[in-house]
C-alpha cells in the first residue's frame, strides 16, 4: 500500500495547447508537473510559468508531462478563458492548459480545493503511479525541482502482478 495520497482527479472546463483533454489517468507513467497559476499573479508570470517552461523544454515528454491549470479565485471577470488564450500565445505558454472548474459555492475553484492549494503559484509534482508527491507554493529552486524530479524518474515502478526485484540484484543477490 502506498504511503502517498492519490491525486484527486482534475475539474477542468476548457484545455488550451493540446489537441485533447487531459486526464491524470491518460498520464499515468510519466511523472506529472502541473504549475497552478493566475494570469494576473505576479509570482506567477516571474517564475512559476517561465519554471515550467523550462522544465517543459528540458525533460523528454514522454516520462515528464508539464500542464498548467489557471485556478482563478480573484479578479473571476477579467480573468477568462479567451483572456487567457490571449495570455498564453502572448507568452508563448507552450505546454497544455486547464481552467480550473469554478466552484457553485465557493471563490476557489474545484481542483484547487482538492489538492488543498494556498494559493498561486503552486507547483504539484505527481509520481508516474499518480500520486502526489510533492507541492510546493510560491518560488522553486530550479535545482532542488529538476532533482526532485529526476529522483521520481528513477524509482523502480512495479506494476501490479509484478514481483519488485529492485536494482541491481542478480542471480548471486542484490548490491547496494
């Protein structure tokens, strides 16, 4: 059983730079970095976009998927998904893009809720078994992050029905 919380799935209306929705079950396998931000939050536009960009560019797709989701809990009428079109060419956002889903009763919207978010930027690292890991909110040291990263991309990942075996072992046993 794993020690680690399930990633609670993403309430998302529109997505933005992928031909198709997103779901944390279609990226399964890969270890997940969803940047949530606001368009109009200074630490955000600073560093928690241009972060994600980065790590978008340097990690290869297929083991790291980069998604943002603009969770807007303020400025709600300025901040819309055709501002935020505009938002992401103009800053050549090049990784998809979830709207976080509104809440009916409440200022904070619904995955932001349940991943339990003090505000933006947060950064939500999810491991290649889909869950949560790491979350950190306001700036990232690029060096501890790409670490953290590169940490999950090196577990062993036993799949169900699977025997772990762990590195390094042989027929003569297993090496530290």
């Amino acid at each position: 059983m794993s020690r680690y919380t399930k990633a609670p799935d993403l309430v998302v209306d529109q997505w933005f730079n992928t031909p198709a929705p997103l779901t944390l079950q279609s990226l399964r396998g890969k270890v997940v970095v969803m940047e949530s931000f606001q368009m109009l939050c200074p630490g955000c536009v600073s560093h928690g976009l241009p972060q994600a960009s980065r790590i978008f560019a340097t990690f290869p797709q297929d083991k790291v998927a980069v998604i943002g989701l603009h969770t807007v809990f303020e400025h709600h009428d300025v901040m819309t998904p055709r501002a935020l079109e505009v938002f992401l060419a103009e800053f050549r956002i090049p990784f998809p893009v979830g709207v976080d889903r509104p809440s009916a009763d409440n200022d904070i919207p619904q995955t932001m809720l349940a991943y339990g978010m003090r505000g933006t930027p947060t950064l939500t690292i999810i491991d290649q078994q889909g869950n949560v890991r790491q979350q950190h909110f306001g700036e990232v040291n690029d060096l501890a992050l790409g670490a953290e990263i590169g940490a999950l991309l090196n577990e062993v990942v036993v799949r169900e029905g699977e025997e772990d075996v762990g590195a390094g072992c042989g027929d003569g046993g297993c090496a530290v």
